[in-house]
C-alpha cells in the first residue's frame, strides 16, 4: 500500500528525484539512522524500503516462534526505551510494533518510500552523485548510506531434487501463514538460530517432523520470563532503573568476549552450562551423541532455547545426521539411503552474509561493484566506508555484527559515525568524503590481528562468520564498548574530502 | 539409489498419551512386522535386530514397526502421569492394539517381543484375541514370562523377599538395588556399571560393546518406568489366557544363562502352546535380541514367510 506521502515522495515516471541523502533499508539500522537525522534538523532524506512496511528483519522473519535471543531491555533503541516490553525476551511481532512505533514517533515514516526496491546504485563523479535506480522511480543522492542488513536475503540450498519436489517448500525468513503445517510430514533443513525456534513452534501441530542436521550447535537456557506488570509501572516511573538493568545486561554479556576473542578458558564454563542443558533434556543416548558439537563452544552462533530439545526428542519427532543426498518429488533421501515421506520442507537455512546482495548493486567510482571489489574478501575502514566509493557509508557492514550482545548497540555506533562524517563534511564544506585505500588496510590488518586466535577462528568449526577464504569478515572481534570508541567521531586523517565547486552549495 | 522408506509416528492412544513409532519400509509390502521391547529398555533394543532386517525391509518383504512401550523412550505416560497405581501390562496390550490400529489397520501382523514385550502381546491375545488368526499371522516370544515371576519362597531369602514384597519378582528385587545404585554413582561408560549390567543380563558370548549399547539404553530411562513397572510385571499372569495365541505360529526363544525370566518361564509356554517351536540358546542372557540378533531375525522371518505364503494362499 502507498500513502500520498510517499506518492509525493517516488519520482513521478521518468523523472529523477534529488534528495541530499538516501538510505536503503528500513529495519533497526535505516530507523536508527533517520532518527539522527531529523534529531538535528536534517530532512532532506529518503529510505529506500523494498517492502511495505518498516522493520527489516523484523519485519520478514514471522515464521512460528521467531523471537530475539537478546534482552529487549538491550535490543532496542538506547534513544527510545519501552517500558511495555510483555517479556524479558521479546517475540518478533512485539519488535516489529516496537520498530513501527519508533517509525511513528520519530516522524519517519514520512521519508520512507515503500515498494522502492533498489536495483543499482551508481556513483556519477561528474556530477558527485549517487544514481540510485529503485522499483519506486531514480533517486539522485549526494549521500547514499546502505541499511541494508545482513540477515536480508535468505540462502537457499543448493540439494538435488529440490526444484522438482511436489509439497511446499518454504524458508524460515519467508513464512507462508497460509499454509497449515497440521498434520504434515515436515522437515526441516538446518539447526541454526532460526531452525531453534521453529522446531518447537510447530513440532506440536505437525505429524511428523524430521529435523535435518549438519552441525549440531551449542545451547544454553533461555532465562525467558513474563515483565510483571508492577515491573513495567516501575520502568515508566523510573526510566533510569530501565537504563541501569540495559547497563547491567550490555556488562554480563560483554563478559563472553573475553572467552571468545581473549582466552578461551573463560568460554569452559558456558560449555559446562550447555553439556548439562543437553544431559538434562535429552535422555535418549543417542540422541544426545546427535546433538553434542564437536566444536568449542562459541565458534558458531550460541544459541537459547528451553524447547528446542525436548521438541526434537517428542514422540513424533526425528534428527537426521546423515546429511541430505536427493529430494524426490514428495520424499528426502538422506546419504544412508533411507527415505522420508515429506510434505513440507522448511528451508532454515540462513541468509546471505559474507556476500551480501546489495553489495553487487552498488557501484563505485571506477564502475566495479562492491562485490567485485571486495571478492578478495570484505575490507572497509571501521566496517563503514570503502575507499572508491565516495559519500557512501555502510551500516552494518562487514565485521560489525556481534553474536553475544545487541546488534542494536553496534548500530548505534555506526550512526554516530556516519553523522559526525556528515557534519565534518558540512563543517568543511565538502561535497564528497572518501576513505583511503591506506586506512582501509590498517583497518583489515587490525581486524586480522584481533581475530586471531579467537574461538572464530580456532574454535574448529566452519561458520556463516567466516568467508570462503576463511577471514572472519562479519564478527566484530573484540569489545563492543571498543568499537563505539573507534567510531564516536569521525577519523579525518584517514579520508581525503572535495570541496564544493560552486561556494553556493557549500551550504 | 534403492532407498528404504521410514516415518516417525506419535499414535495418539485413547487416554491421551503418545507412542513413538519407527516405520520403516513401503505401505503395501505383504507383512508388517512390530517390535514390543522389554523393561527400562526402548525400541533402540532392537537396533540390531533392524539392522540385520534392512535387506528383507529394502526387498519389500516386509514393513518394520518399532516403538516405545508407554512410559519409555520418547513415549509419554498419558493417564498414568501423575498415578501409576493402577499401571498394568494390560495396559501395554491395550496400546500395542492400538498402535496396530494405526499403524497397520489392514494386512497380515507379524508380532515379536522381548521379556515386557512378550507379555504386552500376550495381553493382547488376552484382551483380543479375535485378532489372532485374522490379523496376527505370527508371534515370536523372546526371554519372556507368561507369569508366576514372583518369588516361590524356596531359599530363606526368597522368603524374606516374599514378606517385604510380595508379588514382585526376584531377579528384578535385585536388579532394583543394583540399577538405581549405579545410576546415582556410575555412568555407562564405567567398567563397574557394565560389569553389573553383564552380569545381570548377559551371557558369556556377550561383547562389550553390546554391554555398553545396551546399559545405555537403560540408563536413558528413567527411575520412574522402572519403579511404575516392577509391580506390574509381578502381577503379570496370563497362564490361563493364553489360547489365542494356539491359533498362530510362535516361536519362543530364551538363553540358558537368562537371570530375570530363566528357561523354565519358555519351557512352561512352550507346554501351553504345544505347536509353538522351542530354541533354548547356550551362552546367552536375558538380552538375546542383542547377543543372538541373527537367531532371533531367523525366527522372525521363518514367520513372516509363513504370513506371506498364508496370504499369497489366501
């Protein structure tokens, strides 16, 4: 659906409308940015959303059970606390109304052009512009800052037979509510950080399910439970009891990076905590051989859950480990030989993140796309900018995304960074910024050198965080409190700036 | 690829608990054959059993059915979750008649079970026993009981039992104490844990790591099935209701060195049903499933070829 608003946003056919600055996305990142924008007068903006509605991630990912596996007291905006969170960790649809409400709230919906699916993005350097061409019309852009996501576009498998099977097949990230999974045979291919949630949602209304795994992961208890309403009274009364709790929960779960990325001893602990949660859910010896990784913990993605075991353990339920050799047109065939009558296959198979789509849409100064540019493998100076591509800055970009704590807080970083980049720019009158090629290595060694020897890396497993090269291109490898550091304000030293040709536009 | 079709079933029983059943093999194939498995054990007793199967099952000569008796494995204890007073092995008769129901409402029904397992198909015959003939082509009774487990009070313990506990039986007195000491004190791996379940279970021939596999199975159930059943398989007595069984092929097999049902229980049914084949086994325990997979896969095949040629006859 498209308000008049955004009519009157969208060019009109064949015509090219110019804005300062345009955001693709609208999801935590596209929001959190246009809320500092407008905190400081600046309107002259657009996001750039494919879809209808703002949220992003949060908005794609309904499948049954989709929640966050970080405190919403955490995951949300440090700018916009919500005292009516209904749990500790919330359900996806109460972050997607929270996201909408901050949207309403902070006016920016009246930016956001819906059905605006962005098919390239060009830098003209005649003229110094982004050439953004969308589905919703052309955008001119002097600034283009890609929201984009990494969690966006959903991977899917590449299994024999898979075209040819006759049931429904569906990813986790694009649920069809329509289908009624009651009584089906179901499987599910994947056992990550969506798979975890899914399972158990549906495991009770299925016939039969049969869980598909490669690598089992590492799971913790989800210490889930119902905000009492006194509670909720007490955070409005005292919006700094609210702060002081996001304080404490950032604190506890900062502790990790230690046994991560400093020394993994202090990681032995969590994986005492995970072996007993499995010897005490699973009884069946083995299944609990199935579900116990080979990996240290912490190398993939932790994940919470009090229901995932027992739901793989239920009567009507079965883990394949043999791997998947053919679909057929209504069965799985796994490497052992035995086939499985399927009705529904649910592809939990994650999303494309260390080659980012959005990445071969975007095109620098010489024409080469990010993807092309970066095939060696992902480099940025402070996962933001990329020396070729002026005015250009990346949120969540490589190497910001955290496993252990809000990603909420690493965009929020990153925001602070942009916007001090654009008022330097204003300050000094620059019409474009760029990165250098100089400060763009220093920063991949710096992430090299922070990785080594973190459980990533050295944990013996093989991660949707590390490229086809084997670099950790995606983790933050270090304290999130670092990286807020690194980008409160704007590295000047490592960007080299044009001035305005005209003294008019410097304004 | 010849392929093998499984499915994993919960059948729903009456009273609102589920059975996890493992199927294996197509629908329309001549014969189904399911797997009863014994006390504190789960269907995984049988894996050996299956996996000698698979090339008859991938023929097509016959559908597999294993599941968990209520109360073990993966199956839960529906109306007897809170109170299992009233826990009988009719009661497993009853869901073994159910899960046919489900399972396989139509087609010849070849039945094997071991030691619970055994006497949950003869609480069958006893509750059913119209479908004995019509739909149940074959039994195999393996290390079981019809009754009279209880202890005769012969040796001055067996008395003392008696009076502390009468109508249980006297191997699993025993085997009470010894399985939860070394459940709070010895995981399976340990080599006193496995010297204890040997010598309970085993026979000379057995290898270690059936030992192991099988003092796993155990382990993995819990405390309460093997409290709730004790009774119940004290109180088991089907001497005198065995005649269904008369009107179907039955193969009974025991160990010599079976502690828990010793040879006399077979002998004594091998007497009440005088067409049934005898085959008392040297060197083997109470879990001749595991140490003699390939004797008890003969039988089961012996019976579902009769199934088969009954049918094809038919």
């Amino acid at each position: 659906m498209t308000s008049t608003l955004e009519t009157q946003l969208a060019p009109p056919p064949g015509a090219v409308r110019e804005v300062k600055i345009a955001i693709i996305g609208s999801g935590f990142a596209g929001i959190g940015m246009a809320v500092a924008l407008r905190e400081r007068g600046e309107q002259d903006f657009v996001l750039l959303e494919r879809a209808a509605d703002v949220g992003g991630t949060w908005r794609d990912n309904t499948y049954p059970g989709a929640a966050c596996d970080v405190q919403s007291n955490l995951y949300s905006f440090s700018f916009a606390p919500n005292p009516e969170w209904p749990r500790s960790y919330s359900g996806q649809p109460e972050i997607q109304a929270y996201l909408r409400g901050v949207a309403d709230r902070f006016d920016v919906r009246r930016h956001c052009v819906f059905g605006a699916d962005v098919l390239d993005a060009r830098w003209d350097d005649a003229a110094r512009r982004w050439q953004v061409r969308t589905t919703a019309g052309t955008f001119r852009a002097q600034v283009l800052v890609s929201a984009a996501g990494a969690l966006a576009d959903p991977t899917y498998p590449d299994i024999p037979g898979l075209d040819g099977f006759e049931g429904t097949v569906m990813h986790s990230a694009r649920w069809d509510h329509d289908h009624d999974l009651t009584g089906e045979a179901v499987a599910v291919i994947g056992t990550g950080a969506s798979a975890i949630q899914v399972v158990p949602a549906i495991q009770p209304v299925v016939g039969s399910l049969a869980v598909y795994q490669r690598t089992p992961a590492w799971v913790v208890p989800r210490t889930d439970r119902p905000v009492p309403r006194w509670r909720q009274r007490l955070y409005r009364a005292v919006p700094g009891l609210q702060k002081a709790i996001r304080g404490l929960l950032y604190l506890v779960r900062e502790f990790l990076v230690l046994g991560m990325a400093k020394n993994r001893l202090f990681l032995r602990p969590v994986g005492k905590l995970a072996r007993a949660h499995l010897h005490r859910q699973v009884r069946d010896p083995k299944l609990r051989k199935g579900l116990t990784p080979d990996y240290t913990i912490g190398c993939k993605r932790i994940l919470i859950s009090n229901d995932y075991f027992p739901a793989v353990a239920a009567p009507n339920a079965e883990l394949v480990t043999a791997g998947i050799a053919e679909v057929r047109a209504r069965s799985i065939v796994d490497r052992d030989g035995i086939e499985r009558p399927t009705g529904t296959i649910v592809l939990a198979t994650g999303f494309h993140v260390t080659d980012l789509p959005i990445a071969e849409k975007i095109c620098g100064r010489d024409g080469r796309s990010l993807a092309q540019v970066w095939d060696d493998g992902m480099v940025t100076n402070r996962g933001s900018t990329v020396a070729g591509f002026p005015n250009l800055f990346l949120l969540v970009g490589p190497n910001v995304g955290v496993g252990h704590t809000s990603m909420v807080y690493m965009i929020e970083s990153q925001v602070a960074y942009v916007d001090s980049a654009l008022q330097a720019m204003a300050a000094e009158g620059l019409e474009t910024l760029e990165t250098t090629p100089a400060a763009q290595q220093a920063y991949r060694e710096l992430i090299a050198r922070k990785s080594k020897g973190t459980v990533w890396l050295a944990g013996g497993c093989a991660s949707w965080y590390l490229d086809r090269h084997g670099h950790n291109t995606t983790l933050w490898p270090d304290f999130t409190f670092r990286f807020r550091r690194l980008t409160r304000t704007l590295d000047r030293e490592n960007y080299v700036g044009a001035p305005a040709r005209t003294s008019e536009v410097a304004a | 690829m010849t392929t093998i079709r499984k499915h994993t079933a919960a059948v729903p029983l009456p009273d609102g608990a589920q059975l996890h059943a493992t199927v294996e093999g197509h629908d329309d194939a001549p014969v189904t054959l399911a797997l009863a498995h014994g006390w504190t054990l789960s269907q995984a007793a049988w894996d050996d059993v299956a996996l000698l199967l698979r090339p008859h099952v991938a023929a097509g000569e016959l559908r597999l059915v294993r599941y968990d008796q209520r109360g073990h494995g993966r199956s839960t204890w529906g109306r007897y979750a809170d109170d299992v007073a009233e826990l009988s092995i009719d009661q497993l008769g009853a869901d073994l008649g159910e899960l046919l129901d489900h399972v396989a409402p139509t087609g010849p029904v070849v039945l094997g079970g071991h030691s619970m397992g055994g006497m949950t198909i003869m609480c069958l015959a006893a509750a059913r026993p119209e479908l004995f003939g019509d739909r149940v082509r074959g039994t195999a009774l393996v290390a079981t009981s019809a009754g009279d487990l209880a202890p005769r009070g012969e040796t001055l313990l067996e008395r003392l039992q008696l009076r502390l506990a009468p109508g249980t039986v006297t191997a699993a007195i025993g085997a009470a104490r010894v399985l939860e000491g070394i459940r709070q004190a010895l995981p399976p791996s340990s080599r006193r844990h496995q010297k204890i379940v040997r010598d309970l279970l085993y026979g000379a021939d057995a290898t270690d790591e059936m030992v192991l596999t099988g003092a796993e199975i155990m382990h993995a159930t819990t405390v309460r099935a093997f409290a709730a059943f004790y009774p119940a398989l004290g109180e088991h007595d089907k001497r005198e209701e065995l005649s269904a069984l008369r009107e179907v092929p039955v193969e009974i097999l025991v160990g010599d060195s079976d502690k828990l049902t010793p040879e006399r229980h077979s002998r004594q049914l091998a007497e009440q049903l005088p067409g049934a084949r005898l085959a008392v086994v040297e060197r083997t325990g109470h879990m001749l499933p595991q140490e003699r997979a390939e004797l008890a896969v003969a039988a089961l095949t012996r019976l579902v070829g009769e199934a088969a040629a009954d049918r094809a006859a038919a």
